[in-house]
C-alpha cells in the first residue's frame, strides 16, 4: 500500500514523554539605539516548533517508530502532530461531545465555523450558545494545501453561538471564510529538522526517540 503524505503522527505507537516544547518560533532580530531604545523587527513569519521524545518503547514499538521516521526521508515528507497536553479544549475535559449542542440545536462535534480571521483577531460561529474558548486552546482550519494552527491568548465566552478572540501566532492572508475549525486535537504540518532521529540502540531496558521539527506552512 503506497504511503501519502503528511503522515498523521501515530500516539497510539509512541506517546510523548514530557517535557515537550510545542510553541511559536519567532523570527525577530532585536537591536538597541544609541538613545537607549530597544526596537524588535520581525523577519518572518513565526511557524510552530517541536522538540520532543517519545516515552520508553518495547522493542516492536521501537521499529515501527523507527520505520515510521525513515519513511519521512528527514525533511523531505511531511506529518500532522497536534499537542497531546492540549488536545480538548481546557473547559471540556473527557472524551467526545455527548449532549452538548450548538446555538442553532444541531450536535455539537468539536468543529466550529470561521466567520472571519486578520492579523491576530479570529472570528467563530456556529459554537454552543455559551461556549468558553480558555487561553491556551488550540483551534485549526484548512490553509491551501496545508493547516494555520493557533492559540487562544485569552478567555472569551460565546454569545449566542459565536465569539471573537485574539491569536497566536498572526492568521496568514487569505484563510478562507466559513472554513471548518478544528477545537479538539488541533493540529499542523510538520517537517523534521536537522539533527533528524538517529536513536542508539541500548542492551538493556526500553528506547526512546528524540525529534525536531519545524511547521510547513508553505
């Protein structure tokens, strides 16, 4: 069976140990003035980071991961990998969305609509009436060919189905009105990067397997 890319990280093989760094990384250079000042300037676009490892793996588990990363070519094939600490929203801990419906009646499934998305501001509808988006939630949408992935860097609550709140990183130009967000398991596009995973084999005990990569938005 031929494999398609991006490959969807598989957490039921290899969980991830802590810590793991999930985060912006920010282009800027930052210089001070002759008067004192310190100004910051932005030289691109911030893309997501991601220096993990995997938890202790039996030896099975161990040559599936190892398999799984070779056939990424290092940074050549992408994956889809989405913070496990941060994969249901911070009000809504648990396991699927039994009961809870949208403002319009319809059953709720984790995937709310974008009405609109600039600069730092994010638009929602289509939400349960008073549902509460908490700092630190993630939420996703389809971008070309890719996903724009985002943070939540306040706590808003829906009025009657719908809110707006503040982001991080910037929405790149162009998402596109009534995309589909994703509220649970929000996830990105991945590349890994040098040094790519090279884990030593041990005689005794379990192997984990560190990695890095940084987000393809392009």
């Amino acid at each position: 069976m031929a494999i398609t890319y991006p490959r969807v990280y598989p957490f039921s093989v290899a969980a991830i140990a802590a810590p793991l760094v999930f985060t912006p990384s920010r282009a800027q250079n930052t210089t001070r003035t002759r008067g004192g000042a310190v100004q910051t300037a932005e030289r691109g676009r911030s893309l997501w980071s991601i220096d993990a490892k995997t938890t202790i793996l039996n030896p099975a588990q161990f040559e599936e991961m190892q398999a799984w990363f070779d056939s990424l070519r290092g940074g050549l094939n992408t994956f889809i990998f989405y913070d496990p600490a941060r994969a249901r929203p911070r009000a809504y801990p648990g396991v699927g969305w039994s009961g809870v419906t949208r403002h319009s009646g319809l059953p709720f499934t984790g995937n709310c609509t974008l009405q609109s998305a600039s600069g730092y501001t994010v638009q929602l509808s289509d939400l349960p009436t008073s549902y509460v988006l908490s700092a630190g939630d993630m939420l996703c949408w389809l971008w070309g060919s890719t996903r724009t992935l985002h943070r939540a860097v306040e706590t808003v609550t829906a009025v009657n189905g719908a809110l707006t709140v503040q982001v991080e990183p910037d929405v790149p130009p162009g998402s596109p009105t009534f995309a589909q967000v994703a509220l649970e398991t929000a996830h990105a596009v991945f590349r890994l990067v040098d040094p790519f995973p090279a884990p030593p084999r041990v005689t005794y005990g379990g192997d984990q397997i560190a990695f890095k990569a940084m987000q393809a938005l392009y």
